[in-house]
C-alpha cells in the first residue's frame, strides 16, 4: 500500500496532511509513505524529519507513480494525477457541493480520471468517527484564532484592569454561531478575560453556553429552523426566526466591543446575521471576525481575505483560517485523516476496507461515475 501525500497547491494554504508522527504510524501498519519535496515546509515540517520517519521525499511525478492512496488537505488537481494506481483514492477536503471547478467541476473530473475520492468533510457525525472529523479539528482551531485576531484589531485591553489611574472595563465580546468554533471562540475570549455572550438557532447550546460562563441570548417565543440539530448542524432559519433575531441582535450588538461570527449551512451560503446598520450601530473602533467569509460572509460589507474598516468598525475576513495555525492544523489534520484510514485497516488485505455506513457517506466517485445521491443530477 504506497500513500501519497503531495505539496498543497491552493492560495494561502500552509497545512500538510502528512506529519513525521502520521509517517511513523502509517509505516506501522506496513504502508510506505511518499512526499513531495518542500510539502511540509510552511507548516514546519522539514523534508529530513518526513525522511527520518521513513518517508521517501521526491519530486511530484515520482510521489504519485503508483500511489494507492492521495492524501491531501485540500484536493489536488485532477489533471495531475498521472502516474496513481487504477481506483486509487483521494482523501482530503473536496468542498463538493462548491460550484464551479474547485468544486462540483472537480468531482466530475475525479470520476473521468477513474479514481475514488473521499470527501472527509462529509464524515458523518456519529460517536465512533469523531477522531476522524476534520471539520471539528480545524474549526477549533479557527475558533481560537478569531478570538486573536478580534484582540489584534481591537485597540482595547480584554480584561478589566484596576490601576490607581482608575478602572478599565472588560471588553465586551458576542458570539454568533455556538458549534467548535464558537464554543472554543468563548471559551477563549474569556481565558482573556472578557465579559462574553453568545446566541445560536439550537436551543440545546443554552446549556453550553453558561457551562463556559458566557451569557446565552436567544429567542425565546419563536420556533427555531427547520431540522434543528439534525447531524448536529444547523439548518436554515424560518422567516419568522429571522425577524426576531435580527431584532434582538440590534439592541444587544450595540452594546458590543467585539463580535465574532461563525454560522454556516452544508451546501448553502452562509446565513446573513449581521446588517450594515448593525455595524453602523457599534461604536467605532469595535471589531467584527468574519469566520464564515468565504462561504458569503455573516458579515455584510465583509472582503474574503482583508481587514476592511465600515462606519468606523473593523471587519476582519481573512480566509482559511485554520492554515494561519498550520503547524497544529496539519498536526490535527493529518491525524484525522491517520484515524479514518487505520481503523478500517485489514491486516490481511495489507489496506483500508470501507463500511457501508461511513463509506457511503464520504465517497463521491467510483468506477468511473459520480455515485453520492447528494450529487446526483
């Protein structure tokens, strides 16, 4: 079984999804492990310790000449492929429901090229696949670095400070979106010492919210969205959710210095939670973190990829956050994808064997057609 793993080739992205550690584990199993040159080398890893680990470290056609399985973060470019095995794998973050090339165009093309690709975003979410969901792994992470970034722009102190001079108030910090990213985004903010509230659509994260000392805000005479907390994901909010929350949140957005969004949709654009008004109503100087920018945004006026200042207030956009931690991301990363391979390993096939249960829900293409009923057509 010879795994690939190759130089990830998309715009800003710094993770691998490989390390020395997953090298050491893979060739415990009797996998031998192929990277190209250089694929560690933002996140901190270098080409001698993937070699030290037992890595053959090579240009790209030799990594892929007969690769069985690809592992990437993001999925490579299925025109460059030549070389991997027939039916060969490709596991890695697909974005398949993305319109255009780098999305659904990109399936299609994995299908023509006869291979098999996983898309691990889709893992389904079931007690036994947790160490294996990338999407958990990273969104922490992004969670924790909104947070930062929010203190980075922010041109306050977060705690409250009492000096002889006199006394500096808490910053005050609301947070839009209580799944990973959210509940991590709290949990930091007030390691840092803020006053923090929170809202959700899910009413089940009341309970989460004040078991990290946060303030719930929530809608309390309106029914919640459609399928809430089905695969535990939010859904799309009804009309009449919509235009309660968008009341509550104006009087309570006023009141903050900082406010960090993480709703997203699978398969939709990101809901908008925060108007143009809204901003305009936050006093100047006050940050806005845009987790969701490069899914639409949360954030009206929010640019994928820049700090941009509306009516005095800051919105931060930057995209694909989690590289901007690429060393603990890849870390996370590459074990998930290390989780999902080895527990369905058979020892005696000398490689993995899918189940109906998580197979089915990851794979997009086989034998040459696109097979997941989510991308029928």
């Amino acid at each position: 079984m010879r795994i690939a793993v190759l130089r990830e080739r998309a715009d800003a992205e710094r993770r691998v999804a490989a390390t020395p550690e997953t090298v050491r584990k893979f060739g415990a199993l009797g996998a031998t492990l192929a990277i190209e040159a250089g694929a560690g080398e933002a996140a901190g890893f270098a080409d001698a310790d993937y070699a030290a680990a037992g890595a053959t470290v090579a240009d790209r056609d030799a990594v892929l000449a007969g690769a069985d399985i690809v592992l990437g973060v993001q999925g490579p470019d299925p025109a460059a492929l030549g070389g991997v095995s027939p039916g060969a794998w490709i596991v890695a973050g697909l974005n398949p429901l993305a319109a255009g090339e780098q999305g659904r165009g990109r399936v299609d093309a994995y299908a023509a090229a006869g291979v098999e690709a996983l898309a691990m975003e889709w893992m389904p979410r079931i007690t036994r696949a947790q160490s294996m969901d990338i999407l958990s792994s990273q969104s922490n992470l992004s969670g924790y670095k909104a947070v930062l970034d929010a203190a980075a722009e922010y041109g306050r102190a977060f705690p409250m400070m009492m000096t002889a001079a006199g006394t500096i108030p808490a910053a005050r910090v609301f947070v839009m979106g209580v799944g990973v990213a959210g509940l991590q985004a709290i949990a930091t903010a007030r390691r840092l010492g803020a006053q923090v509230s929170a809202t959700d659509v899910r009413s089940a994260t009341r309970e989460q919210i004040q078991s990290l000392g946060a303030k719930p805000i929530f809608v309390e005479s309106v029914a919640g969205i459609e399928g809430e907390g089905a695969g535990g994901y939010a859904g799309e909010m009804s009309e009449e959710y919509r235009k309660a929350q968008a009341e509550l949140v104006s009087s309570h957005i006023a009141k903050q210095d900082i406010v960090i969004t993480t709703a997203l949709i699978p398969g939709r654009a990101a809901p908008r939670l925060v108007s143009d008004a809204q901003i305009a109503s936050m006093r100047p100087g006050s940050v806005l973190v845009d987790l969701a920018v490069e899914q639409g945004g949360n954030v009206e006026g929010a640019v994928p990829g820049e700090v941009v200042t509306r009516h005095g207030v800051k919105i931060v956009g930057h995209r694909n956050v989690p590289s901007r931690l690429a060393a603990d991301a890849s870390a996370l990363f590459a074990r998930n994808l290390y989780n999902f391979l080895s527990a369905f390993w058979d020892k005696e096939a000398g490689r993995p064997v899918l189940d109906a249960e998580i197979g089915d829900a990851i794979r997009l293409t086989k034998n040459g057609a696109v097979v997941h009923p989510r991308l029928a057509t």
